[in-house]
C-alpha cells in the first residue's frame, strides 16, 4: 500500500499544514480526523489498515487531513465569530490547496468525503456546502449541529449564531434549503450515515435523517449496537460504508 506524507504553507491558513496519502489511484477520498485530532491518528488507530484491501487494489485513495479545530471551532478563548472565521480559512485551505492536489495525484472523477465524529461534521457539512463537487460522503458517528448542547458535550458556539455559523450548521441550513441548484447536487449524492444507539449524537442523527427526506434526499442512516463510538468500531463501518 503506498504511503505518502504531504507538508506545506498554507496561503489560506498562514501556516504549515500537513497530510497523509494511502494509495495509488480510486475514488478520491478526504477524510477528515476527529475532534483537534491530527493527520495520522486513523492510521495509528488501525483504520487505514481496515482498508488496506481496497487501496491495495486501486479502489480508494485516501487523503488523511489535518484539522484545525483547536483554533477554531474548539478555541474557548476567542469569540464565536473569530472561530466560524477561522474554520472559513479552513474550508478555503481545502478547496485552494487540498483538492486542486488531489486533482493533480489523481485524475479520478469520484471524489468523496468522509470522517469519524468531528470529522463526520466536517465531512458532511463540506460536502453539503459544494455538493456539486462530490460523489458521496460518510458520516461515523457525528455531531451536525455544534449550537445545540448533547450529553456531555457543550454548544461550541455559546448561544452566539450569525450567519455563517448558520450556514456552516447542516441541522440548521438543511431545513430552509429551496435552492434547486444545491437540492438538485445534493439528491444525487451518495449519503451514508452511521451512529451508536447509545451515542450522545443520535437524537442529531435522527434530525438529520428526517429533515433530508423531507427534502427528498435519499440517504442511508444505520444504527449500530451500543456507542459505537470507538476506533474499532470505525474499522468496521469503513469497510461497510467507504
């Protein structure tokens, strides 16, 4: 399986970002790390290696993503919206930097996206921005609406929305959607969805199911047995679902 580390300035971010490639050719996939985890953590925790066979074989390549949570959406010392700003540089990061890379490594059409908590988020709510871009997204175990508290974990925006943090909320952007030009992009892409029965996230989970049928939006959401919630049990829903 071949393995590639990618490291550059980033203009977008006015700061070094780094990756990690795995595979040689196939479907073009970004995946997104967990909540301000990094670049090689679904290596290290055996994910990658879940897909070994399919990348082996040139179905998949793989674009393990560094994030910038810690300076954005998980940054208690700035103000909601310096955060939202930030995670805008982000998304610029990605579409400036990241896929004109992969478009350059990898001439495939298919591009999808993917992650596992956070990154379920980042995913789905990158896909479902420019969903003219994508083929499919996978969402494990996700949050989709981070201004809105769950369990043990906190509304990250404090009560504070504006406009772009409405627009970057998925459970908050989907509902009022009527443009035909995103409703038409989004009907044709593949939505895979996977959450713990017992996961803090699946009352989110749930929202978002019902409010993309309403809008005629054929997706797939499974259930999974307990929380789910673990680097084992995303082993599993990669083979399953990517």
């Amino acid at each position: 399986m071949r393995r590639e580390y990618q490291q550059w300035w980033s203009p977008a971010l006015g700061r070094p970002m780094e990756l990690l490639v795995f595979g040689h050719a196939g479907a073009r996939v970004l995946f997104f790390p967990t909540r301000k985890a990094r670049f090689f953590d679904y290596e290290n925790w055996g994910v990658v290696e879940a897909l070994r066979p399919r990348l082996e074989r040139g179905d998949l390549q793989l674009y393990c993503l560094d994030s910038v949570d810690a300076e954005s959406l998980y940054c208690p010392a700035k103000h909601p919206a310096e955060r939202i700003r930030r995670h805008l540089q982000y998304e610029r990061y990605l579409l400036e930097e990241v896929l004109p890379l992969t478009h350059h490594r990898n001439p495939n059409s298919c591009l999808m996206a993917a992650g596992c908590s956070m990154g379920a988020f980042h995913a789905v709510n990158f896909a479902f921005r420019h969903p003219h871009l994508f083929a499919k997204v996978v969402g494990l175990s996700g949050r989709y609406d981070l201004t809105q508290a769950m369990g043990c974990f906190r509304d990250l925006f404090q009560g504070y929305v504006d406009h772009e943090v409405y627009l970057n909320t998925p459970n908050r952007f989907l509902p009022n959607l009527s443009d035909d030009f995103y409703l038409g992009h989004l009907r044709r892409l593949d939505i895979k969805l996977a959450i713990g029965e017992e996961d803090a996230f699946l009352a989110d989970n749930y929202f978002l199911d019902q409010q993309l049928w309403a809008k005629g939006i054929a997706h797939q959401l499974h259930i999974w047995a307990g929380e789910a919630h673990t680097p084992p049990a995303w082993q599993q829903m990669v083979q399953l679902y990517l």
